[in-house]
C-alpha cells in the first residue's frame, strides 16, 4: 500500500488550514479588545461580546452544511468561495465605522471559516494514507487549538500598538498567499451522491435550537440561574429540539446523517471532541479577562500569558497522532485526560492566589492535555465510519467543535456576569474573582467527564478488539 503523502496534497492541506487558522486567530484576537471596542463604538460589554458568540454561532451553522457541501461541489470551488469571504469580510471589518457594520463583516467571515475546517479536515481524511492519519490530524489540529491561544497574545500586542483595526490588516497578506497558493493546489472531485436534496428546514432547526440555547444561557446572566426566565428558556429549548429530532427522523431529506450516532465509540468521542473544545476556548475567554480585571494586566500581559503554553502545546499534537498511528488511542488519551483534569485541578486549587506566572504555568499543563486528545479523538471518530458517511463524521464534528467554542464562551462569561446578582458586591475585581473560579469548577467537571470516557471505551469496546 502507498503510504506517500504528496507535495501538492502537503499544499493544498497548509493553504486551507491557513484558512481556518486566520478566521480563528481573528476571533480570539477581538476578546482583548473588546474594552476598547466598547469605548470607540459606544456598546456594552453585553453587546459586544457578540462579535465572538455570532460569529462562532454561524460558524456552526454553516458547518452543519459542509456534509452537503462536500457532496456536492469540488473542493477547491469551496475554497475559492470560502477564501473569497474571508478576504471581503476582513475589508469590511477593517473600514467599519459603527458596530452593526462590524458584526456584519465578522460574519461574512464566519462563513468563510464554516466552509474551511471541515474542508481541511475531508482532505485529510478522504486522500492521505490510514497509516498516517493521525499525524496529519495532529499537524491539523495545531491550526484551530493554536489559534485560539494565540489570537489574545496577537490581538493584545496590535491593539497596544496600533488600534484594533490593525488586526484585520496583519492578516491580509496571509489571505492573499493562501489564495494563491489553494487555488493551485487544492484538488479532488465532489462525493457525487445521487438524489441529494439540501435539507433547508434543517438547517433553520439548527440554526434556531443552537441560538436558543445561547439566549438560555444569557438569561441565567440577566436574571439569575433560578429565574423562571431562565427555567422557561429551558423548556422551550427542549421543546423545539425534540420537535426537531421527530423531523429528521421522518424526513427524506438529510442535512447530516445523524445515524452514525448510533455508533457508541463515535458518541463518546464526540462528547469528548466537544468538551476539549469548550475548555479550549473558555479558558482562552475567561483567563484574559480575569488577568485584566483581577491582575491589573493590561492587553499585551494577558495575550503572552498563553503564548507559552500554546507554543509548548503545539508540540504535543504531532506526537500524540505519531503515537495514535502505533499505538492506538489509549495512550495519548489518557495521557489527555489526565494532564487536562489534574490542570483543571490546579485553577481549582489556586484560583484565589493566581499570578500571571501561575497562570501561563497552568495553563500550559491544561494545553499538552488540549492537544494530545484533540487530534487524537478526532480521527478514532473517523475511522468509526466509511465511504460518504466520512462526509457526515467530519461536519458533525466540526459543527460541535466551533458550536462547543461559542458555548463555551457564552457560558463562562455568564456565570461571571450573574455572580454580580448573587453577591450583592458592585466591584468588578470581586465578582470577576469569584465567577472564575467557578468557572474552573466547569472545566474540572469536565475535564473528569472525558477521562472517564477514555477509560470506559477502553474498557467496554477496544479491550475486546485485542
């Protein structure tokens, strides 16, 4: 069997994850200036924080669509239009002169984003070896867990130097290489299934459940967590998402095949894929914000806080699907699992007396477990299901990662924005302290959550296989 990976396919790999990786670094680059934003474009915080939530919520949506996408249409029709977006959404964003018109260029490149990962991901899993997929997935896995840590030390530095405007120009000469380079290098034909119908009032249910939840949570913020605003919310929620899992059980279309599902160790992977990616991104929401608020950081301080432990981190993805090529998956698993949970532990720990230093230090134990599982889980989900299915597996999970990152951010900041209804304190430090640190309690039980899935898949399905 061929094992060789070509140049051209190394290529059109690197452009589309230099895609997604631009789209992401801009998105993690806003959280730190959103005090600045607030001040130059008159909203509030509330407001502004839209920037992230709409954008990672579209992003979701669109990626809820790339099972058909990918069907249908080339691959590299689908870059040039997502690469297209990108660029104009940049523009707009970068000549804005008011809040509306801003959110509107960050969601034209939401778009762009929601066609990219899952691109970059099919590439990999339909044309490079099975040998040598877990590598690739881990090499790919850098671009979205790197650029998410680097984006507030990038974003901090600009804005301390400039004006958050110079954000959107430092990315441009990226678009305009990747462009260039994609267009002469992505390849490959359209799956091709017959008969496929695009699943509209699918997409709208999406759309409409995942935005519902978010508006959930953001009561819990507004009225408290005991509200019968938020408890309505909740059962409104449930309500539409049930009506949503009859639809797709009796329709002929289909927006993603949610049989695969079916599958437990895909389940369980996916449960982990998404916590990972909620962590991922929280954190990278919360600990900013708590290094400026709490630790009188300013902008640049709290970006280069997680720049050491997202360089270090990044080492750890090709390792861990070097690993997951020999070994399996057990290994860098739970090698996850366990250095994410006992980094969870540690903000538990020490959340009252954090440092910067203390910070950056834990912070760094919690990105070696991000990224030996991130890879790693993503492409055991893969290798569940075969043929266009692979098409469904890699939408599902790219639309549960990006949906995962703009939960994760809507919920943490709401538990820190409702601590200030409970304390009865009007003092930002004080309530920002505590809501973290409950915050960190989240990311603990979560972090616990996927280790105890690592040992039972080990346990109750792969054991069996050996």
């Amino acid at each position: 069997m061929n094992s060789r990976v070509s140049l051209r396919l190394k290529l059109s790999i690197l452009a589309v994850g230099l895609l997604t990786f631009t789209g992401v670094l801009i998105e993690t680059s806003m959280n730190v200036t959103f005090p600045e934003l607030t001040r130059q474009l008159g909203v509030s915080l509330g407001t502004v924080q839209w920037l992230t939530t709409g954008y990672l919520l579209l992003t979701t949506i669109v990626m809820s669509t790339t099972a058909f996408v990918l069907k249908k249409f080339d691959p590299r029709k689908v870059f040039v239009f997502a690469a297209t977006l990108c660029f104009l959404g940049t523009l707009v964003c970068l000549f804005s002169t008011n809040f509306p018109i801003l959110l509107i260029g960050r969601l034209i490149q939401a778009v762009s984003t929601g066609l990219a990962t899952p691109l970059m991901f099919n590439l990999i899993f339909t044309e490079v070896p099975a040998s040598k997929l877990g590598v690739y997935t881990g090499f790919a896995s850098i671009i979205i867990s790197l650029a998410p840590a680097l984006g507030p030390t990038y974003g901090g530095i600009v804005s301390d130097i400039w004006s958050w405007r110079a954000i959107f120009i430092g990315v441009i000469p990226i678009i305009l290489f990747l462009s260039i380079l994609g267009f002469f290098t992505v390849r490959g034909k359209a799956a091709g299934v017959k008969d496929l119908k695009f699943d509209y009032l699918g997409v709208v249910g999406i759309a409409v459940i995942f935005t519902m939840i978010l508006f959930t949570f953001d009561q819990a913020g507004r009225n408290g967590w005991l509200s019968w605003q938020f408890a309505g919310w909740i059962i409104l929620s449930a309500v539409i998402t049930v009506g949503y899992w009859f639809y797709n059980q009796h329709s002929d279309r289909q927006l993603i095949d949610f049989s695969i599902l079916k599958l437990p160790v895909l389940r369980l992977r996916l449960f982990s894929y998404f916590s990972l990616q909620f962590i991922n991104i929280g954190l990278s929401f919360v600990l900013p914000v708590f290094a400026q608020t709490v630790l009188n950081a300013n902008a640049s301080q709290a970006g280069l806080m997680l720049l050491p432990g997202s360089l270090i981190g990044a080492l750890a993805g090709p390792y861990a699907g070097f690993l997951y090529d020999k070994k399996g998956p057990l290994t860098p698993l739970l090698i996850s699992g366990v250095m994410i949970t006992l980094g969870s532990l540690l903000f538990v720990i020490f959340g009252a007396n954090l440092t910067i230093i203390g910070v950056a230090v834990i912070y760094t134990v919690v990105r070696i477990g991000f990224n030996f599982g991130f890879g790693t889980t993503l492409s055991d989900g893969s290798v569940q299901v075969a043929g266009p299915q692979k098409s469904d597996q890699n939408s599902l999970f790219s639309m549960m990662q990006q949906y995962a990152g703009s939960l994760g951010t809507n919920v943490l900041s709401v538990v820190i924005s409702s601590v200030a209804l409970y304390s009865g304190s009007k003092s930002s430090v004080i309530n920002t302290a505590i809501g973290a640190r409950f915050d960190f309690v989240i990311v603990f039980i979560l972090a616990l959550l996927i280790l105890a899935t690592v040992i039972y898949v080990n346990y109750r399905y792969e054991s069996k296989k050996n």
